[in-house]
C-alpha cells in the first residue's frame, strides 16, 4: 500500500502492469504454448506464442515475432472469433524466405490488454486500424505489408487507404472493406440480412449475456457456418479460442457489431478519421485480394470492389472449398499471395 501513497489507486496499477505485466503475460503465453505443444496432433503446426509485449496507444499489445529482425515486415491480422493462430503455418514460411513477421492480438484477444481501466472498450473500426499505426509507431516500423481477413482485413483496408506511407503493399481477404455506420443505415435482401443473424442477436441484452456464457460455443458455430468445408479438429479450434478468454473481449465484441449499427458511441478523437472512412477512399498501394469459393460469411463479390483498387491490384479465388479463414484453411496459397503483393 505504501507504494501507491501520493500517486492514486490507479496510476498504481498502470506501474504495475508496465513493470510486470509484459513478463507475467510472456510466462502465461509460454506456459500455455507448452501445454497445447504437448497436446497439438502431429497434423497441425506448432502454436504461435505471443510472448512479446508493447506498449502502444491504449493498449499492451501481446504479439508474436518471426523471422530476421532486419528484414522487410509482414503484419499479419486476424479476425472474429479466431486469434494469431490462424497464421500458425503462414507466419513460419514467410519467415523462412527472411521476411520478420509480426502477429499480433488484436484489442480484446489474448494476451493484449488495456492499460487503463477507465480506456472505453472501443471496438469501431478506427479504433482497430489505429491499433496497427500504434503498434508499428512502437516498434519503429516504419513500413510494413499488411495481410488480414476479416476484421483484420478491415483494419488493413483503412491503413492503407489513410496512411498509404506506412504500407508497401496489401493482402486483403474478401477484398475492400471500409465502411461505415451511415452506409449500415441501407437494408439489404432478406438473403443477405439472414447471414448478419449474430449482429442483430448482439443488438440485445440477450445477445451480449449469451455471447458472454458461450463463447467458446458460438465461436465454434461461427468457425462451422463461415467455413462450411472446413474440417478442423477440436483440438485446432481449443487453442484458437483460448484466445477468446481476454476479459475484454466479450465487450469488444457486442460494442463492435452494435457500433456499425449506430447503436453504441465511439470516442471523438476518431470522429475525424470515421468521417474520411465514410467517403469510401480508394487504396493505392499495391494489393492482392483474396476470397474463398466456400465463404459462408457475409462477404461483397470481387466485381464490386475492384475499382475501390487504384494501384496495382490482382484478385485470386481460392477453390476446394476454402472458406472464410483462407490463412488456416490454405497457408501454402496464402503466403504464396503475401510473397506476391510484395513484389507487384
């Protein structure tokens, strides 16, 4: 107690976390990596170990780190409800050819936390996209490739259309993703609105306690219906979904899907950068579209986002019944895009 006399109850949990958090959290990553090497069937690739920590903008980012600390940057970026581990096979080839690959969790997975209890569990798209400018201030990258799907591939969108600087060239799965709460306003087919089922689920009280008591659950189901194809195992799926654990994510997650309704704020210090997204600015840099034949998520067809691609661009489908989750479900034809968009 004598520690904390004179700085408040709160500055004292920020030293706290800054001086031992990183360490604790690497001893938890490491531990846990352990237990699921001993226990990962000889068919899947070993985890990814987000034993590295940074502090960067709101948050303590957990990640992990491949590769040669010299060569060009790759910042792989996950999706709901996965976690790094969807880049378990990817991120080790890439290292191989000397790229230094970084994964990180994003707000409200794994081991990234929130330095300040009082930090809004802000989950708008230009929260997310400012987390990887953060994140590639701290580690003084000063530009990186950038290859996402899902909210990662959002996220990925926005950076290279906002800070076109900071980005050499771009993997994005189901292509341009940008989007915003005024577009959310138009109703779409009653086809196309049955497949947002969860976002509306997510509108209500409901929604948030049932997300909250089974996750692991609808992650699963989410895994199964994006992915129809997909055979996982169980054990794949388990060490994904520890992921899902972070304190935060449940509130992450209901505050994302109700933002782009315009059910629920964001903060004012993005109004700004929300209101250029909402333009739809076109991406400059070179870029590689991705999407699955078997996609079972709400996705936009390739021919109607291909003119949002102003520089050079190619879109490729994977076929065999690729879903959703293309990194995991096909890392060989993943990378082999990576290693592509960085010489367009």
């Amino acid at each position: 107690m004598g520690g904390s006399r004179g700085i408040g109850a709160a500055m004292a949990r920020r030293i706290s976390l800054l001086r031992f958090g990183p360490m604790l959290l690497a001893m938890a990553g490491a531990m846990s990596g352990q237990a699921f090497a001993a226990e990962t069937p000889a068919s899947l690739p070993p985890p990814l170990l987000a034993t590295k920590h940074v502090e960067a903008g709101d948050l303590d980012i957990g990640y992990a780190e491949l590769g040669p600390a010299g060569g060009e940057v790759i910042i792989l970026l996950h999706g709901w409800p996965y976690d790094i581990n969807s880049y378990a096979a990817v991120a080790p080839q890439l290292a191989a050819k000397g790229y230094r690959v970084i994964v990180p969790h994003l707000r409200g997975y794994g081991s990234t936390r929130f330095l300040w209890a009082q930090t809004p569990r802000n989950a708008q798209p230009a929260a997310l996209a400012s987390d990887v400018i953060a994140l590639m201030d701290a580690l003084k990258i000063e530009r990186a490739t950038l290859a996402g799907f899902d909210w990662g591939a959002r996220s990925a969108d926005i950076v290279a259309a906002v800070w076109p600087e900071r980005v050499k060239a771009l993997v994005s799965v189901s292509g341009y993703l940008i989007g915003s709460q005024e577009a959310s306003k138009k109703p779409l087919t009653p086809q196309a609105e049955l497949q947002w089922w969860y976002q509306f689920y997510f509108t209500t009280e409901r929604g948030r306690a049932g997300y909250a008591q089974y996750t692991h659950d609808f992650a699963k189901q989410i895994w199964q219906l994006a992915s129809p194809q997909w055979k996982f195992s169980d054990a794949e799926f388990d060490r994904s979904a520890a992921a899902l654990d972070n304190p935060d994510h449940v509130a992450i997650v209901i505050h994302n899907y109700r933002w782009r309704l315009g059910l629920a704020e964001g903060e004012a210090k993005y109004d700004a950068l929300e209101k250029r997204l909402a333009q739809g600015p076109t991406i400059s840099v070179p870029t590689i579209s991705i999407e699955g034949d078997a996609n079972g998520a709400p996705h936009p067809a390739p021919a109607a986002y291909a003119a949002r691609f102003t520089g050079k661009y190619q879109h490729r489908t994977f076929t065999g019944g690729v879903g959703h989750n293309p990194p995991q479900e096909t890392p060989a034809e993943f990378v082999q895009a990576v290693i592509d968009a960085t010489r367009l």
